[in-house]
C-alpha cells in the first residue's frame, strides 16, 4: 500500500503560489530606498597635507580618577 502526496495539488498548490507571490510582494513593498552615493578611485601615497591649529579646553567640571593598579594611559583621541 502506498501513500500519494496529495497535499500540494490543484486548488492547494495555487494558494500556496499565491501565498508565496504575497510574501516577496511585502517583503519588496517594506525595504527602504536605495541612497544615491558618490563613487571614486582610492590610491595609495603620502599624506600631503596637514591641519595644524590650536585647541582650547574648557573644564567646566574637575574629577579626580585614581585607579589601584598601575599603568600607563595614552593620549585620548577625543
């Protein structure tokens, strides 16, 4: 005795077609927009210029850190 699959025939497998057609029809309805970019050419070579200027700290308010254990801190990029 053996079992015919007829789960997916005629009315079924046309809904599920549909069901399908809807699913790639949301997902393509809800991406967002593309955004325009700019393109160029990245080369290498030397840096051939510099910004040099002055900054000015304002601390408006004073902390004292102190941490148990020793190290050494580097410069912070901000």
């Amino acid at each position: 005795m053996t079992m015919k699959r007829r789960w997916l025939t005629g009315p079924r497998l046309i809904g599920a077609f549909v069901m399908v057609a809807l699913a790639v029809a949301v997902v393509f309805a809800l991406r967002r927009p593309t955004v325009a970019v700019e393109l160029g050419a990245v080369s290498g070579g030397p840096l051939t210029i510099t910004v040099d200027d002055l900054g000015e700290t304002r601390v408006t308010d004073l902390f004292i850190v102190a941490a148990p254990v020793t190290g050494e801190l580097l410069r912070v990029p901000l």
